[in-house]
C-alpha cells in the first residue's frame, strides 16, 4: 500500500523495474476508467453514476501523479478518453511545476 500511495510522488527516485510497477498500477486504473467513459458513449451508465467515476478519476490523476506516467501510456488508449483526461492531467502537472 505505501508503494501505491507514495510510488507518483517518488517516481523519479525508483528503481527502473518500480517505475514499470507503477506504471502498471496507474495503466489498471486508466482502463477501468476509459471502460467508464466507454459505457458512457454506448449510453448504458446512470449519468450520477458517470460523473461520480469522472470526479474519482480526476481525483486520481493527482492523488497518484499519474502525469508522471502518462506521455508513457498515453499511445494505449483511445482518442476519446485522451481528449477526455488530458485537460486533468494537463492541470496537475500545471500545478505541480517547479
């Protein structure tokens, strides 16, 4: 659990196999929120039920500094969840530049 919680804001000092644990960890949670966003589109979520996975993925796009790994696996998802999560990635490294 500490790695899972302290692995974003220690990106830069972990061995190159962590960085790929982690890197994997924050992959599993961008799936399952491109596969939110997917049912979405396709019209099979509750909008309430959406917008709280939307609110926690934003959440997450900071809590585990997933910008530090997102040029990485960017290219894995689709062009719609992209243009969908840049912006919250675009703001956290905004407000986490030295």
């Amino acid at each position: 659990m500490d790695f899972y919680q302290t692995g974003g804001e220690k990106f830069e000092t972990l061995a190159a196999s962590e960085q790929a644990r982690y890197r994997y960890l924050v992959a599993w949670w961008l799936t399952f929120y491109e596969n939110v966003q997917y049912q979405q589109d396709c019209g099979l979520l509750d909008e309430g039920v959406y917008k709280a996975w939307m609110n926690d993925m934003a959440g997450f796009v900071e809590r585990r500094r997933a910008d530090k790994v997102w040029d990485f696996l960017k290219p894995n998802y689709s062009d719609s969840f992209v243009a969908h999560i840049q912006p919250h990635v675009d703001a956290v490294r905004k407000k986490y530049q030295p």
